[in-house]
C-alpha cells in the first residue's frame, strides 16, 4: 500500500454536498457548459495524451475540444501543441486522430508547414511585400509533459502545474508510466455532458448492473476513496482472489511491474486527473479514458490502453483480452450515461443523495462547482498568445 494512502484523515467529512447530487442545469444547462469551457479548459493545463504515441518525429495526434482543435506535433525541438487550422483562411489542417507526417499541406490553397509549425511554402499565392512568412506558423498553444502525458493550456497563466499534479507523481512512478507503451487508443462519441462520464468512470458501484464481465474480476465492496493533495481524485479497488488481470479471462502471464507494492497487486487504483484524465493503474497494465466536452449534451471519450515495453516486446505479447473487456465495459457505461444525461435534461429532475461508494462523483462535481462559481479568474482562449492579454478581456470562448 502506498504511504500516501494510510497517512489519510479516516475522519474526514465526506461530501461537500452533504451527500446532494447538483441540480439539472449544473449537468445540461448552456450557461454551466459556457462557464466549463471558459474557465476550466481554457484556463487549466489539460492532459491530453502519452508521449508514446508521438514518439517518431513527424507523428503528430490531434484532439477537438469544444468547437475547437488542437494539433500535437513532434518536431524538431520535441511535442508542441498548435492550434489545428490554416493561418490563411482558416480550414481545419488534420481530421486524422493520428498519423506521421513530415509537413503538414493545407488542402485550400496549398499552403505548407513544417514539422515545427512554421511555413514553408505558399505555393503560389500571392503577396505583396507586406507579407511576413515567419509570422504565419501554426498558432502555438503552451505544452508541457510530466510523467510522460503531454499537458497544454490555452492560457498564458494556468495555475501550476506541478501543484495542481499533487500527489499523481507517487502513482506514475510506481506504474513508471512516463515508460509505458500505448499500443491501442480508441475514440467513442458518447450523447451526454461530460461530467456524468467523469462520474461514471470513477465509481464502481454501477459494476453489478451494468459489467457483468468487470464485476467477475474486480470486487465493488472491497473498495475505498482516497484524499489526494493535489487537484486529482481517487478510489482503490479489489481484484476477486484467483485473478490477475482485469481483463476478459482475468489471467495474465504478464510480470507485474516491479515498483508496484505487494498490496497493490491485486488492486485496481483508479485516479484521475481534474477535469477529465482518468486512469486505471494495475500491476499488469493502465489505461487512461480521457473525456473532452462538445456541446453540454455531446462529449468524446479517448481511451489508451499502455502496457510496459518488456512486455510488448515478447513475441506473444497480445493485450486482445484487457481491450476486450473494456471495450465492452465502454459501451455499456455509455449507454447509462446518454440515459442518465436524458434523465437529467427533465427539468423537474430534483437531486438525489449520493452513497458513501459514490464520494468520487461528489467531489468531482464540488471541484467543478468551485471552478465555475466565480472565484477562480477566467482565462479565455486566445487567438494568438501574444494577444493573450487583450483576448483575455474581448471574447469569451467555446475551446
Ligand atoms: S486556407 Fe489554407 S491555404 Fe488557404
Ligand atoms: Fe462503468
């Protein structure tokens, strides 16, 4: 068990909310999404993938926050965030999720940028002297990675980072997940607000009903919350005695990785980082389900499944029963999701009261709650960072 865990005040008030779930416009109202979009993602420093999977220079990944998009690229000087549109007119540079590419071509008019985001060719459009060709690279957004996930933020004073991580550092060494290889990620469009996915990931109470799969490996009453520093949340979670793996057969022939503690092995840690990184940390493997809001009743999710190179290198290695299961488990939970999202929309939905296995979904929506509220500065995104300052009065912003 980590030390982090038994140094925990068991004597804690649980709930914020006295145990009150939010009301109906807190999950589906246009006015809390406008707040969300302002004030978390265009505030914050977002996780938004693994360095795995932009090892090569050229590779790049792309992700749609918002009405927004934004372009990881691995250039010369490492991964850098951009802004995914043509500095000429505007069109959307990369539909792909992920790819390699040594210059990216704008299908408008032609225009070229390189693998650092500058531009390299206008092909033929012409302009007069007053055109600057330096000044008309891709449109930065700041990128940072710690522990191998790749952060960026569309403000030019996000809250600290390393502050904000708190203790997430303590699980990312023991799963020494900055070395992990991501071999899959898939992406599901889900019909419901964010947040009701950032809850349903993070209880298990949902198990016996819905995964009946899941619910035969991992045990949903021998679970606990934690109380994380940090802007992070997190509950542990029991394998059934006789399995190894959470995954379709329960068995791995997988070497657990080797920092993680005696206690842990046989347990699920389920963290995740605010607003909308969760990751399932086992000894065999983690993955991380990532959710990015679209509109207040349309979100996607990104999973990525990572598995520890030693293991991907043997020429047995297979992850087919881990994806298997979650692949699974991800539809099901969808569908409670875009129902619970169309209970929510009735506005004579009065809130329920949450259980004590259900501490997760309060404490994400009191975080949320307090993001939102007024107290913490807005930070818009800016169309260019330089003018991040003025933007930052100007507009307001959808991602
Ligand atoms: S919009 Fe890209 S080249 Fe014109
Ligand atoms: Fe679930």
């Amino acid at each position: 068990m980590f030390d982090l865990i038994s140094k925990q005040d068991e004597d804690r008030p649980y709930f914020d909310t006295g145990g009150v779930g939010r009301s109906h416009d807190f999950y589906t109202g246009e006015e809390q999404h406008r707040r969300e979009m302002e004030r978390i993602y265009g505030r914050r420093w977002l996780p938004v993938d693994h360095v795995s999977r932009l090892k090569e220079k050229g590779s790049y990944t792309t992700l749609d926050i918002g009405t927004g998009s934004v372009l990881l690229l691995h250039g010369d000087d490492g991964i850098r965030a951009y802004h995914n549109y043509c500095r000429h007119r505007g069109y959307k540079l990369v539909e792909e999720p992920a790819g390699k590419r040594q210059s990216i071509v704008c299908l408008y008019h032609c225009w070229v940028y390189d693998r650092n985001g500058s531009l390299k060719s206008l092909n033929g459009t012409y302009f007069d002297h007053f055109f600057e060709k330096e000044k008309n690279g891709l449109l930065p957004v700041r990128t940072e990675i710690r522990f191998g996930v790749v952060f960026i933020s569309f403000s030019d004073s996000a809250p600290d980072l390393d502050e904000s991580l708190g203790e997430f550092g303590e699980f990312a060494r023991v799963y020494e997940l900055a070395d992990l290889e991501c071999v899959q990620a898939k992406d599901y469009p889900v019909a419901s607000n964010w947040k009701l996915v950032a809850h349903n990931v993070n209880e298990s109470l949902h198990f016996p009903t819905a995964h009946k799969d899941l619910h035969r490996i991992t045990d949903f009453d021998a679970a606990g919350t934690y109380d994380l520093k940090g802007d992070i949340v997190g509950a542990w979670q029991a394998i059934r005695g006789g399995y190894n793996s959470v995954s379709m057969t329960g068995h791995s022939t997988r070497t657990p990785m080797r920092l993680v503690p005696e206690d842990d092995l046989g347990r699920i840690n389920w963290i995740t980082i605010l607003p909308n990184l969760l990751f399932g940390f086992t000894a065999d493997y983690v993955m991380m389900q990532w959710v990015w809001p679209e509109s207040p009743g349309t979100c996607y999710v990104r999973h990525f499944w990572l598995f520890h190179p030693s293991e991907t290198a043997k020429p047995d290695f297979s992850h087919e029963a881990v994806f298997a299961l979650w692949d699974k488990a991800n539809y099901e939970d969808w569908e409670l999701c875009e129902r619970t999202h169309r209970g929510l929309a009735n506005p004579m939905w009065s809130p329920g009261t949450l259980s004590l296995d259900e501490e997760v979904v309060s404490q994400i929506d009191a975080w949320v709650a307090r993001e939102t509220d007024g107290s913490a500065s807005p930070r818009p995104v800016a169309a260019d960072p330089a003018e991040a300052t003025e933007a930052t009065e100007a507009t307001g912003t959808e991602g």
